[in-house]
C-alpha cells in the first residue's frame, strides 16, 4: 500500500511545529507518512522571517511579514518556550526574557536544523488552489513553483493549514482619509519606527500592534503618539508623549477629529487595526470563516475541521501562548494522520466545539483570557505525548506580564522570569530596553562580553 500523503501550508513556527512532530515519531521508530511542506517564501519562519518588502514579494506574491525593525518579544520567552528543545540548549547560557526578534528567530531554527525537515519543504512554492474529493478522500493541491514560474499540481490525503493570520490587513474607512495630507498606512507594511522621528503619530487600535508600534516610535523619538481605541483604551500607565483619546470620527487636510470633541494635527496615521483570516487558496466549503478570537468556530480541539476532518488548521486562535500551543496542536494533529488518535463523531465533535464557545463567550477580563488558553493548551497536552511542561506556571508569568505592563509599559521589558522546562532563571539584559536601540543578535548575545574584554585589557 502506498504510504499516506500529508501536505503543510506555510513553514513559519506552526507549520515546522507539525514537521518536527513527524520527525519525532520517526525517531521513535514509527513508520510516517510522507511529508511535504509549502512555502511561498525562499526561507522558513513565518513572521519570524523578517522582510524589508511591503506590497508584493520579489515573485509578486502578497508579502507575508508584518514584523519590524527593533521587535522585542512582546512577552516573556519562558511562556513560549519548545518543552522538546529548551533555550539553554539552544544558547548554551542564560538569556534574558524579552529578546529580540532576530534572536527568536534564530532559536527556532535551531529546533529545526537539528532535525533535518529542511528537505521537507518546498521554498518559493505558493498554494494556489484546492479541491476536495468526497468520493476518493484526497485533496488536489494547486501549486505555483515561482522560481520557474511553473503551474502544478498534486493529491493529498490530509491538509494541514499553518498559514498564519496577522497577514491581510482589516483597514477600516474614515470620512475624510483620502484627503489626509500624511502617509496612511496599516500595521502590516511598518518596517521600522525610524520615519516617524520628530512626527505627531496617530495610531488607531488598542491592541498589540497599536501598543507596541506606539511604543517603538516613542523609544526612537517620535514627538508624539496619540492613540484612538473603538472600544476600550489599553488603560495602561502611558509616560509622557504617549495619550489615548476614543475613536476618530473624520479627518479634514491634516486634522483628525475624535469622538470626544477634541482634534489634533498629525504627520503619519498608522492603522493597527487587525487582520483578517484569510485563505485565498481555499473553496467556500473548506475555509475557516472566523474573527480573531480565543476559540474559532468549526475547529474541534482548535484545529480539526468538522465538516471535513482531514482538514487540519493550526494556529488559528488568537494568541497567548504561540510557539508551544503550535506544538502540542500539531502533536495531536500527526496521531491523528497517523491513526494513533481517534475523533468522536461529527455530532460530538460538535457539542464539545459549542461547549468552548459558550465559555469563550463568557470570557471578561485578560485573566480570564489566559486560564481558557491554558485550559486548551492542558487538553490538548492530555492527548499526545508532546513534553508535559508546568501549564498553570505559564499563566502565572501571563499574569505577572499583565501587571507588569500595567505598571510600566516602558519597562516590562527588563523583568526576569524562570523556564519551566529547564529551572533556569533568566538573565537580566545587558542594557535597559528603552536605551537600546540595537536588536542584532550579535549585540544581545556577546556584548556584555566584549566589554568585559576590553575592561580587561
Ligand atoms: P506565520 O508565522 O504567519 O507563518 C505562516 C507561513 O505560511 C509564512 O511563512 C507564509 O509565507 C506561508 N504562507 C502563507 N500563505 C501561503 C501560501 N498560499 N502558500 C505557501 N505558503 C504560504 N508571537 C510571539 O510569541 N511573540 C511575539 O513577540 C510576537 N510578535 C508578533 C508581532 C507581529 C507584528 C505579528 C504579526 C505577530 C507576532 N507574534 C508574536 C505572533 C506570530 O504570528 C506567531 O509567533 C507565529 O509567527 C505564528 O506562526 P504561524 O506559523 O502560525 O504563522
Ligand atoms: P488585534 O489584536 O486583532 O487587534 C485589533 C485592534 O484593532 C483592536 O484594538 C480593535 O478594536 C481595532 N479595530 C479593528 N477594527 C477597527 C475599526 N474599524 N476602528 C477602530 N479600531 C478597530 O490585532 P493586532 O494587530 O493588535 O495584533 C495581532 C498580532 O500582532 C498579535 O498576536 C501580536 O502578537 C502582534 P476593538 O478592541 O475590537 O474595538
């Protein structure tokens, strides 16, 4: 019999996350199905994956990254920490909490390279199309080779969906936006807070992006930020430069006029306004229609498809945890593909689906949003044999993150927190975050040792 075929959409931390699941089992002696991964990008690492580009990539393609210059981890590292692959081994010595991007980056490809995956993937290939078979179970991929400009396609028997969802922008409309004399722009395409030097920013959302991006350009000399939230501020303890006001109603040449009555001039509008979920490779009948939330409808245990269970998304909630969800997510996906976990009927499949979204619904405070990730993530845990870590620790350092943040969102940054996985106790960052403006890893990683050197000397 011909082995089974598994196809992965994007190689960013969740698609990696269900190669290296396979390649566990394979350590262990179980026969895997054939594998392959597709990648639209010429590198693995999803959002980690930084680009200078904005619009199209080098082939054309929609460009993927929404990540910037001078990205620190917007929480502690020890909340995403791999169980299988630990940073002190990757970095063979204590680092700090909140590293930089190209330093996360890097500890994910480490995971990866020790297990060769590498070969899995197919790089500069976009999934263009998909249809589903219900007569002979499979899927037929559509698939564009960029690098040649060559249109094929292959069968599959199960899909596994890891193409992110902080890609497509939502950019809403205010009256008068055509006319506003400054740059417009979402999220998606901010490379860096470098241009907004010496600005007046207005920045509209109250979330990460709109709370990080805010930040950034703060850090790096932006004259002022001002904030405009629709439903609720962050509320957050905002140094001096930094104001939020309620939603902005119109724009009239450079002036922006908010609900409260109050108006101000701006040299840049930022729009932090989320993204959509979308899957432009996908048939009605398979695509995964959802806001970003805790718990998106139609995915029993957050990832199975219930209309069609070998349809697998990963990934797709809105998210606390990342790298180790995606994980134990993609652990639990693989014993299925591999009849080593079996699912309850449709009907029950159902029932459980319904009982996380009443709860979900229920949902009120950010605590409340961290002890139902955390309930997910324990269920899911339950059911493979991905490496149990300390679940109810995590949330606690959610928890302690929350409040350091309200407390001072300038210096949350600098705070420490212990692995579950190893014991060890993080290592306070050479420099204070708000004073370094450098995020190379060779900075982060070796300065504290250069000084010492010349000190020495
Ligand atoms: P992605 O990383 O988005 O990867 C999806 C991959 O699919 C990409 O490589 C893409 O090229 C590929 N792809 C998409 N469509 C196709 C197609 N049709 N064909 C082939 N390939 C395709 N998380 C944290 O833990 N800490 C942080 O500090 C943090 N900061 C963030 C900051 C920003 C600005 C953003 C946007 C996200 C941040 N996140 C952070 C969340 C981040 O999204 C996750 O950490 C993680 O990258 C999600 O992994 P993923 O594999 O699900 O999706
Ligand atoms: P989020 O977390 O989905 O937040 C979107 C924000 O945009 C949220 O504050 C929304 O306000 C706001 N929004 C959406 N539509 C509008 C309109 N029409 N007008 C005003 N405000 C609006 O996205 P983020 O980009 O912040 O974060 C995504 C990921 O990037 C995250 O995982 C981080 O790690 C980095 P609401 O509260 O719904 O009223």
């Amino acid at each position: 019999m011909s082995k089974k075929r598994v196809a992965i959409i994007g190689a960013g931390p969740s698609g990696l996350a269900q190669l290296r699941a396979f390649e566990a089992a394979k350590k262990q002696g179980l026969e895997v199905p054939e594998v392959v991964c597709f990648e639209k990008q010429s590198n693995w690492g999803g959002m980690w994956n930084f680009s200078w580009r904005t619009g199209v990539g080098k082939y054309g393609e929609p460009a993927h990254g929404s990540m910037y210059k001078y990205l620190w981890s917007n929480g502690p590292k020890e909340c995403l920490e791999f169980s299988d692959y630990s940073f002190d081994e990757h970095f063979k010595k204590p680092i700090s909490s909140y590293p930089p991007r190209p330093v996360l980056f890097d500890y994910i490809q480490g995971r990866i390279k020790k297990n060769n995956v590498r070969d899995y993937i197919r790089f500069n290939t976009t999934v263009r199309w998909i249809n589903y078979n219900e007569d002979t179970k499979k899927f037929k991929i559509v698939l564009d080779n960029l690098k040649i400009d060559k249109t094929y396609s292959e069968e599959f028997d199960y899909l596994v969906v890891a193409s992110g969802h902080f890609s497509t922008p939502n950019m809403p409309y205010f009256t008068g936006i055509e006319e506003f004399t400054g740059q417009v722009m979402h999220a998606h395409d901010f490379r860096g807070a470098d241009p907004y030097k010496d600005q007046n920013l207005l920045i509209i959302g109250s979330s990460y992006s709109a709370e990080d991006i805010g930040v950034q350009c703060h850090k790096h000399g932006a004259k002022s930020v001002t904030l405009s939230y629709r439903s609720k501020p962050i509320g957050v303890n905002w140094p001096e430069g930094i104001t939020e006001v309620p939603l902005l109603k119109y724009f009239k040449g450079d002036t922006a006029f908010f609900k409260d009555g109050t108006s101000q001039k701006f040299d840049a509008v930022i729009m932090c306004t989320g993204y959509q979920h979308k899957f432009p490779f996908l048939p009605d009948e398979l695509r995964l229609k959802t806001k970003n939330n805790l718990y998106p409808d139609h995915l029993y245990k957050g990832i199975f498809f219930n209309d069609t269970p070998n349809l697998i998304y990963l990934g797709m909630q809105d998210q606390y945890y990342t790298f180790n969800m995606f994980d134990a997510q993609a652990w639990v996906a693989r014993d299925f593909i591999m009849d080593r976990y079996k699912i309850p009927t449709k009907a029950e499949r159902r029932l459980d689906i319904n009982k996380w979204l009443v709860e979900n619904e229920r949902l009120k405070s950010s605590h409340d949003h961290v002890d139902f990730q955390t309930a997910y993530i324990k269920e899911l845990l339950a059911l493979s044999d991905y490496p149990g870590f300390d679940v109810d620790k995590v949330a606690e350092m959610f928890k302690e993150w929350l409040k350091d943040k309200d407390e001072n969102i300038l210096t949350y940054r600098d705070k420490t927190f212990k692995s579950v996985v190893t014991g060890t106790m993080a290592e306070t960052h050479h420099t204070e975050w708000m004073d370094e403006l450098d995020d190379s890893k060779e900075r982060y990683l070796f300065e504290d040792q250069k000084e010492k050197a010349l000190e020495e000397k």
